[in-house]
C-alpha cells in the first residue's frame, strides 16, 4: 500500500517530525511519503488560509493519483481542499476532522477540542454543526500558541493538559481531541498526564489516527462516495 500524506501549507518545517509519527502506528507494508504544497500561506490559521490554500492542495491531490498513491492523507484538522479534491480524484482521500471526531465518538459519548488559537475556534465548532454531531461535542479550548511554536513541546503539553483537564471537569469531556495536526507528540503525554490525575480519557494524535483510518479505508477498498461527490472529469473543463 502506497499512502501520500499532504501537507496543505506553504513550509516544510513540520514534514519528517510529521512523517515518522505517522510511520509509528501503520502495518510493515504500507510506504508513506509526505510532500508540501509550494505556493499559499505558511500556515493554516483561518479561513482565509484555508481558501487560499485549497487549490493547491487539489492540484497535489491529483498529480498523486496519477502518480500511483492508494490513498491520500491532508494533515489539516480543518480539511484544506479535501472536499473538491475528493470530487476529481478516485482514491480515498480525507483530512483531520472527521477521523478524530468519529474515534473519539466510537470510545466515548462526549468530546471536547483543544485547539491553537481564537482565530479558528469558531471554525471548527462549525465542523461539529456541518457532520451533525453537536450532542457528541463538549466544548472547544485553545492554548494560544501559533503553529510556528508548537514545537516547544515542554510548553504545549503543559498549555494542552490544563485546557483538557478543564474539558473534563468544567465540560463534560469524556475524550480529548487536538485540533492541530501540527500537535506531534502530544497526544500520549497529555493522556498520561490526565491518567496520573484520575482522569483516564482517551488523547487521539491527529496525524495518527487520520492515517489509521486512511489505512482502513484503503484495505477495505472504500472510498468517498460519488453519490455525494459527483466525479469532475477535469480534462473536459
């Protein structure tokens, strides 16, 4: 099995850290690779980011199906390009909302998200309202670090412990999301930390659990249904 995972920003600075994480928790006969898009924002921190960047996550897409990729993988919790993407290309492709909100509905009844900043807090509540799961949904907390700092991780998984523990006390949170795929590393200390302080919920990694389920989907031959998305043959526009 051939995976590609797409890095939907304009910077490769988060792309080996990104790449072995995501090679821990696949099976001996996948190969993944990870490529950027060249052009648009930095990074992904509103809609704006988003809008800008989509086209050239789309392109990616394309370009990797025709280069042989069973499945595509965009490291966004916000699923830059995903949706148009899935419509012009015939592999399974999804980004990070959906494979962690789903998993963490599937080990719990309530989940909350910890996310970077206020700028996209409204954005991703949006996500819970748009695939329906506004009763699964706890609450949504940020820790105010920009993408280009999360790698202080001493500080990250401090900032993000103490927002998860408030989920859990103060919301209603039974399992813990993290709204950044640029969160690497953080997931399973934050879930040790809660354990050690009587709170044993679930932390799902973002990049891990997206490529897991990328996994899945290609195994079981499945892909996104072209009753939603109707297939754009580029090539006649």
């Amino acid at each position: 099995m051939k995976l590609l995972i797409i890095v939907p920003i304009n910077n490769s600075a988060l792309n080996d850290e990104i790449l072995a994480s995501a090679k821990e928790v696949v099976a001996p006969d996948v190969k993944i690779d990870i490529k950027n898009i060249t052009k648009g924002s930095p990074f992904i921190q509103s809609r704006y980011d988003l809008a800008r960047n989509a086209p050239h996550v789309v392109k990616l897409a394309q370009k990797a199906e025709k280069d042989g990729y069973d499945g595509l993988f965009v490291t966004d919790m916000d699923m830059c390009g995903v949706e148009p993407a899935r419509e012009v290309v015939n592999i399974p492709i999804l980004g990070g909302f959906r494979a962690n909100a789903y998993t963490a509905m599937m080990l719990s009844q309530k989940f909350s998200i910890i996310t970077i900043l206020d700028s996209v807090k409204d954005l991703q509540i949006d996500h819970t309202r748009d695939f329906g799961i506004v009763n699964n949904f706890a609450s949504i907390r940020v820790v105010n670090i920009p993408v280009g700092k999360l790698s202080d991780k001493k500080i990250t998984i401090e900032k993000v412990y103490k927002e998860s523990l408030k989920c859990i006390e103060e919301d209603g949170a039974d399992s813990i999301i993290l709204g950044c795929t640029g969160f690497v590393g953080i997931a399973k200390p934050v879930q040790k930390l809660l354990k050690k302080a009587g709170k044993q919920a679930p932390v799902l990694d973002p990049n891990q659990t997206s490529i897991s389920y990328l996994e899945l989907l290609v195994r079981n031959n499945l892909m996104q249904s072209r009753l939603t998305y109707v297939y754009q043959d580029t090539k006649n526009h």
